[in-house]
C-alpha cells in the first residue's frame, strides 16, 4: 500500500489521509458482497429447513 505523498515523516502533513490509496479495493468490494450472498444464500436455506421441520411436527 503506497502513501499519497512523497515524505519521510508526518511533519508539515496535515488533512485526512486515505490509507486505501493504491491498494486493490475494488477486488475487496467483491469478495465481502460475495460472501455476504453466500451468507444470505445459507442463511435463507437454513431458515426455510427449519421451517419445513416444525410445520410438519405440527
């Protein structure tokens, strides 16, 4: 991950600094929406099995 400016120390830096300045984000951003499908995919899966199972004990 590079630094947005050319120093060798914080003297004379001032304002925010985005410490994602470079990196590879975007493929990051795909990962985590990935998994939060899978996550809502198992999740959906489980729930609707559960379901099933006490609706037919009834």
């Amino acid at each position: 991950m590079e630094a947005p400016f050319d120093s060798t120390t914080w003297d004379g830096i001032s304002g925010p600094i985005y410490a994602g300045y470079g990196s590879v984000e975007g493929l990051w951003l795909l990962l985590v929406l990935a998994m939060v499908i899978v996550a809502i995919v198992f999740g959906w899966r489980h729930e609707d099995h559960a379901y099933k199972a006490t609706k037919r004990k009834s």
